[in-house]
C-alpha cells in the first residue's frame, strides 16, 4: 500500500483499503458501476476453467483431430 500513496494523493476522489481477504499479487476493483476482481483466486480458476474446457472439446475429438 505504501507504493500506492503518491498515486492516491494524486486522485483525492480515489480510496486505497488494504483488504485482508486478497491474497499477495491481487486485487480488486470497485466504482459506482463497476466490480473487478482481479485476485490470484479468480484467476486461477478462469485458467482452470479454459484448460478443463479444452481437455474435454479434445476429448470429444476423433483420434486424427488430436494431433492438430
């Protein structure tokens, strides 16, 4: 948080909140319409997600797809 000081003196209408809950390498982003949540978390599981999408369109490939 400490690198982030100058930043948020820059921006009066920004707020800097150290959050507990995010893990190191994360974090979220909140405006009036607006959410992102950009934790290690959450990360992790869209790669998951993408890789266990994947395995499962290869595994309904025929023997030649796979190769390609």
């Amino acid at each position: 948080m400490e690198l982030l000081e100058p930043l948020q003196q820059r921006h009066e209408n920004w707020r800097l909140i150290a959050d507990d809950t995010v893990s190191a390498g994360g974090c979220k982003v909140s405006t009036g319409n607006a959410q992102i949540d950009n934790t290690v978390d959450t990360r992790f599981q869209s790669v998951a997600s993408q890789l266990q999408a994947h395995l499962t369109e290869v595994a309904h490939q025929g023997p030649d797809q796979n190769n390609e």
